[in-house]
C-alpha cells in the first residue's frame, strides 16, 4: 500500500464530538451498524497496517495505512478494534476502539 491518502489528515482537526454527533445524527443502532460494517471491511480486506475509516456524511468506509495516519496525526492505531471516523464537512478525525 503506498504512502499516501485520499484524506488530507495532516489539515484535520482531532475531536472527541465525531462520535456522540453521529449518533445524535442517525441514532445509536445505525451508528452500530456503520461501525459493524467498517470493521468488517478491516477483517475482509485489511491487514495489520490498515485501518479502517467510517465517513460521517455518507456512511461510507474505506481502508487506510495505519502508518499515513500515524505520521500525520501521531496516533498509533494498530489494535484490533480500532476505527478512525472522518468528517469531510467538519475536517475532523475521531479515533475510535470498538468494545
């Protein structure tokens, strides 16, 4: 996977409100699903350098290199579990760990 992104994470902003105005947004058990949905997409067609990334305004999942998120924003994120949720509106990353 190259080192590069479709998502200009160096010029977002972190948050802790991507989560909670998510599920304000669609209610608690869409926002599950979402979450159901981008991990699935981790365990179907990711690896252990990919994370996968929840997009608030479509609901849309991706895959991303762990190591692009780290070198932009400083996060490891290499857990299982773990999930980046993307606000293209609000320029925002939240990252998230599924219990």
């Amino acid at each position: 996977m190259k080192n590069s992104s479709f998502y200009d994470f160096d010029k977002c902003f972190l948050s802790n409100k991507l989560w909670p105005d998510f599920i304000n947004s669609i209610g608690l058990s869409k926002a599950k699903i979402a979450v159901a949905q981008a991990l699935d997409l981790q365990r179907m067609q990711g690896n252990s350098s990919t994370l996968p990334i929840l997009i608030t305004e479509t609901c849309g999942t991706a895959l991303v290199n762990s190591q692009v998120v780290k070198n932009f924003i400083g996060l490891t994120c290499v857990e299982q579990g773990m999930l980046l949720i993307y606000s293209n509106k609000l320029n925002s990353i939240q990252l998230l760990r599924d219990n």
